[in-house]
C-alpha cells in the first residue's frame, strides 16, 4: 500500500503534461530501484544472519564435553579442540561484525585454563598416549605439526590486539591474560614444540609483569592460606600468576633447556619491583637457585625416631623428596626412585622421603611408606594442622615458596643443589651416576 500511495500522483501528472511525462518516469524508477535495492540489502543481511547462527551452533556443539577420561578425553580434546579452533578462525574473518568472534578466541586461546588450547601433535593418537604418561613431564618429546605452530603463533598476535580493544567484559580480557602466559609456557615444555617456538624469556617477563602487578594489586590479601585479589572489577579473571610461572618455568628450566644463571637473569628484575608481594616472591626464588653454591642443612627425626642432620651425610648423594599423600604423581614417582635408590645405596646415593602432611595423617604416611617398600629415612614434617606456622614443613614451604609437590632437590656430596625439579625426573639415575664418580 505504501508504494502505490507514493506513485500515486506520479501517474496523475503524466497523463496532464508530456513534458513531466520523462521527469516522473526517472522518479519512478529510482523508488522502484530504491525500494529494490533496500528490499535486497534487508535479504541478504538476514542470510548472513541466519548463516552465522548456523555456523555458531557448529562451534558450540565441538565445545560440549566429552564424558570420557584419560588418554581418551586427551585424544577427544586435541581432535575436537583443532576443529573449533579451525572453523572459528572461519567465523572470525567471514563474520567480521559479529561479537560472538571473541567469545571463540576466549575458548580456542584454552579456556579452561588447565587446557592450554590444542597441543599440534603431529600424530594424535600419539600425542595423547604419551601426554596420559605425562612424557612431557619426563623429558620426553611429543612430536608435534611445525607448520601449524607457525601459522597459529603467526596470526595469535592480531587476534588477541583486537580481541582485548573489544567490549567483551574485562574479566574475561583478564583471564585471556592469565591463559597467555599458561599457554605460552605448558606448549614449550614439550622440546619438539619449541623447535618452531622458540622460549622468549623476556616475552614471559613482559607477559608475567603485567598479570602479576594486576593481580598483586590494590585489595590483593591472604585468605585462609590461599592468595586472592578481591579488587574484581580490575583483577578479576586473573589466575595466581606466581603458581603458574613456579609450576612450569622456575620448577622445570632444565627442561626448557635453560640454566641456573638464565632463570636467576629473569628474576633479576622482579627483586626491585615495588609491589611487595613479587618483590618477595622473587627473594626466595632467587634464594632457592642460590642453594646451588651454598649446603643446604635439614635436621629432622624420622618416622622411625632417627635423629638425622644433611651436615652429617656430607660425602653422600642425597635427593630430597618432597610429597604428601594426596599428590597422585609423587606416589607414582617413587617407584623409579626406588629402583635408582636400591641400585645406588652402597656407593653411597640416599633418599629423605619427606611428607609434608600434618602429625595426624601418620598413618596414611607410614600407608605408602610400607607399599613402595624402600628402605630410605621418612619424615612427617608438618604440624597439628596444615596452618602450624611453627612446624618444620610450614618454614620450608615458605622460606622458599613452593606452589606444589612433589619436589625434588638432588644435593652432591659437598651439600650442594645440583638438580631441582625438572630432568630429575627423567634423567635421575644418569645424574646420580655422574655424581658418585
């Protein structure tokens, strides 16, 4: 009706006057175009619409869990994580005006953090299988697609410049944050990746820098043992930076490749920081590595009522192991340990197997001491309670900030850290050897 309505005098003054007759005929074929072309833009804006939402609904049905667990969850997570990542990068440049884009960067970047985003193992059958072993952890290499690690570290950049300058809520910009420097560090860890990716020590320091002085920022506080920020609206989203970088690069440099005098070098900077928190934080990391020049004493009664003092093992390879029993890959560990410390003992190679669990968790201890069935001294170092700022195992914890268990400190004969963490685990009986020598 609202056409004809405006046509309507067009077609009454052609019949009256010739001269008008060329005039409304171009007026009215620009309505009818006009009307036309609208008409069309309208069609083909709800296309895209209605294929966008198709396209969505793809990605959202990879995101769904899968309820396995093991080696087939990591098989599952790798393959589905490579699709989605795949057909959102489609979405992004073929929906260029669609918000839901950085919702796809947010997943496909390893959210949750834990995940890290796809591995790019050449082979995922493989990959899964010895990630499940946690080869990666062992010195291990997962081979892994060069070409695609490439193109991926290549494009990250761009995506994430437009991604954090997006109206996407500032929590998740956060958490982004957090999965960077995660991602960036658990992919290196594997050598194979870091033949196309190279470490960047003084990228992880910018990366970790900036996360650190926000989530150690105003409202930061101590709550029942546990470090939070309760300033959410600029550190919420934020990960406990500090566990992340202590749980890959501080605990494991060996096997990123790196030595002491590298890691005290990316420490270095943080000793002067104003934030008193990573000031501190830095202090003791730096106070662990320097136990490599000087001897590390530990006095303490063994669950067998042994007195024993490392000044009084000197002449001797001692490895402490730090563990308690709720951690699952400590238990797992001794084994090896076990074998290496009964081939070892009478040249004179000795294990402290030190739990760090509270007095009434006794018997749970003296449980798996008696399952593994080794020989070695076992020390109960914690007090009445995990809290008992006054117990051995608190002082130890805190003077050098451990974030987990187990951990592992190989001392030569002298007293001294030669290993923490990291080859340990792989190339323990090799580095035992060559110090008995």
């Amino acid at each position: 009706m609202e056409k004809r309505a405006t046509l309507l005098p067009i077609i009454i003054l052609l019949n009256k006057n010739a001269h008008m007759k060329m005039k409304c005929l171009l007026i009215i074929s620009l309505i009818i175009f006009g009307h036309y072309s609208n008409a069309n833009d309208t069609v083909n804006y709800q296309m895209q619409y209605s294929n966008a939402d198709r396209d969505w609904k793809v990605l959202e049905e990879l995101l769904k869990p899968a309820n396995k667990s093991g080696k087939q969850k990591l098989y599952l997570d790798e393959s589905l994580g490579l699709e989605y990542r795949n057909k959102g990068l489609e979405f992004w440049y073929k929906y260029p005006n669609d918000p839901r884009r950085y919702d796809w960067f947010y997943f496909t970047s390893g959210f949750p953090s834990d995940s890290a985003g796809p591995k790019y193992w050449s082979n995922i059958e493989t990959g899964a299988t010895l990630s499940s072993e946690k080869a990666w952890y062992y010195g291990q290499i997962i081979p892994v697609n060069h070409n695609a690690i490439r193109r991926w570290e290549l494009i990250y950049p761009k995506l994430l410049k437009e991604f954090m300058v997006s109206d996407i809520s500032i929590k998740k910009k956060n958490t982004i944050k957090s999965i960077q420097l995660y991602s960036y560090l658990y992919h290196r860890i594997n050598p194979s990746y870091q033949a196309s990716a190279k470490l960047d020590l003084k990228h992880v320091q910018r990366i970790f820098k900036s996360v650190a002085e926000m989530f150690y920022g105003d409202g930061f506080e101590i709550v029942t043992g546990r470090s939070r920020n309760i300033n959410f609206e600029n550190a919420g989203g934020i990960s406990d930076p500090f566990r992340i970088i202590d749980g890959t690069l501080i605990s494991k440099y060996e096997i990123y490749g790196l030595t002491t005098k590298e890691i005290i070098y990316f420490l270095k900077p943080f000793l002067d920081s104003s934030n008193p928190h990573i000031q501190n934080w830095a202090s003791e990391k730096t106070k662990l590595l320097s136990l490599k020049n000087k001897f590390f004493d530990f006095q303490a009664v063994s669950m067998n009522g042994e007195s024993y003092s490392l000044s009084e093992g000197k002449g001797k390879v001692i490895l402490l192991d730090f563990w308690s029993t709720s951690c699952g890959a400590c238990i797992k560990a001794m084994p090896r340990l076990k074998e290496v410390y009964e081939k070892y003992k009478d040249d004179g190679f000795e294990v402290f197997s030190i739990s760090i669990n509270p007095k009434g968790d006794k018997k749970d201890v003296e449980k798996i001491h008696n399952k593994i069935g080794a020989k070695w001294p076992t020390f109960l170092i914690g007090g009445e309670s995990w809290k008992d700022k006054e117990s051995l195992g608190y002082k130890i914890w805190n003077t050098y900030n451990f974030q987990s268990v187990p951990q592992l400190f190989l001392l030569d004969k002298e007293g001294k850290l030669v290993a923490y963490n990291g080859t340990l685990h792989s190339d323990l009986e090799q580095i035992v050897k060559k110090l008995l020598k």
